[in-house]
C-alpha cells in the first residue's frame, strides 16, 4: 500500500516528467527519451494510483491524478503515431 507521502513524491516526480515529456515532444523528439520519460510517467501513476483508490483519498487527490493520466496518454498517442516507434526495453 501506498503511503500518502510516496505518493506526494510520486505526484512531484511526475510533474516533473510530464514537464520534461512536453519539452521533448515541443522540440520535436518522438523517439526513445520520449519513451522512456512516458515509461517513467507509466511507473509513477502506477504508484499514485495505488493511492488514490483507498477510500480514503481525498476528490482533489484523484482529479489531480486523472488529469495527469489524461496528460500521459495524450503524449503516448503523440509517439504511437509516430514512425519507428521504439520498443520498451
């Protein structure tokens, strides 16, 4: 189980590489440091969403965290339409 903390570090971590995301795909790069910041993004919400599935988070809590979701897949279909995507490795 998640703790709230972990999952304060975790929402932080995220913010920080979904900024990263944005700034690679802004300039254009589509390949692997995409990939592998998204692959990141991928671990963090997996540890975020641990948390805000207790009944005892908070509605904040768990917009905050669809939103990043959303913010993810959003950058994921961007590299999947891309040519020669690469594979997780």
């Amino acid at each position: 189980m998640t703790s709230p903390a972990d999952a304060a570090r975790a929402s932080e971590a995220l913010v920080d590489a979904l900024r990263e995301a944005h700034e690679l795909a802004r300039a254009g790069e589509v390949g692997k440091p995409l990939a592998d910041v998204l692959w990141f993004c991928d671990d963090l919400l997996d540890i975020m969403a641990d948390h805000v599935e207790r009944p005892d988070a908070g509605e904040g809590e768990r917009g905050a965290f669809m939103e990043m979701r959303e913010r993810v897949a959003k950058l994921r279909a961007q590299l999947e339409g891309s040519p020669g995507e690469p594979g997780r490795a």
